[in-house]
C-alpha cells in the first residue's frame, strides 16, 4: 500500500468516526429535548418570578429601612414575606436543579440583614424569624461572614450556638 492510499483509507476511517459522532450527537440532542418538559419551563419562569420578587423585596427592605415613617414593626412583616419568598426560591431551586445556588441566595440575605441592622432590628429576631421561616436551610441561608460583618462576633456566635455547633 503506498503512502497516498494509506492516507485516503485514514481519511475514509476519520470519515466514518465523524459521521457515527454527529449520528450520536443528533441522538442524545433529541434525548435532551425529550426530558426538558413543559412542566419543567414552567418551575423556571416560576423560579426565575421568585428570585426577581425577592431580590426587589430586599432593596425594598433597604429602602423601608431608610426611611424615617417606617416602623420596626412594619419592616419586620415585610422581612416574613421576603423570608417566604427566599423559601421558595431554594425549594424551587432543588426541584429544578436538585440544588440550591447558596452563593446566590446568601448575598441576598445579605441585603436583609443590612436593611434590619440600619432600623434597629436586633439580630435575635433576625435569627428567629429565619429559623422559623428557612427550618433546615436557615444555617446556609445566612453567611457567617456577612453576620460578622454586620452584625458583630457577638451575634456570629450566638448563630453558631443557635444552629448547635
């Protein structure tokens, strides 16, 4: 076999590989879209709904905060309904996903806790509405760094023995 034909009978074989990997591709590309569902689309805009309304919900906290008519009181029903909704964004996140985007969700329960600092919310009510709300997400809803940072060691350490550890 000369060298011409050997290079023609390599392109032949890289022809066939190709071919079968395109076949392949085209075969799990058609799997792909068999598994993404209506349904599916549906729980992401809806995701997608809860993480916007959140996030608003937060700068709205920071902006109730700063205001000089808002009470405590007011601020803190609105911080239930924000908790409720962050709630549902990890909920929805695991059923879509199997996960929850912690980093994600930790900068916006950074957002909280800024806004119930700057009105005077004291940081045990903070931590009990959380835990109220989150049940077992509340010890990753909330950043031990951000709670250092706003809200002292002191606190950081009372979270700590609040989530036992």
């Amino acid at each position: 076999m000369s060298a011409q034909q050997g290079v023609l009978k390599l392109l032949e074989v890289v022809e066939t590989l190709r071919d079968e990997v395109i076949k392949r591709l085209d075969e799990q590309e058609g799997r792909l879209k068999e598994r993404v569902s209506k349904e599916d689309l549906a729980r992401f805009m809806e995701l997608q709904y809860h993480l916007t309304t959140a996030v608003v919900l937060g700068y709205y906290l920071q902006i109730l905060a700063k205001s000089s008519g808002s009470t405590i009181y007011e601020f803190e029903g609105h911080l239930r309904k924000l908790l409720k909704i962050w709630k549902k964004v990890i909920d929805e996140n695991r059923k879509l996903f199997g996960v929850a985007n912690w980093p994600i969700i930790q900068e916006g329960s950074s957002l909280i806790l800024n806004a119930a600092r700057e009105i005077g919310l004291p940081f045990g009510t903070v931590a009990g509405l959380v835990v109220e709300v989150m049940g077992a997400d509340a010890e990753k809803f909330l950043s031990e760094a951000s709670i250092a940072e706003i809200y002292g060691t002191v606190n950081l350490t009372k979270w700590r023995r609040l989530m036992n550890r």
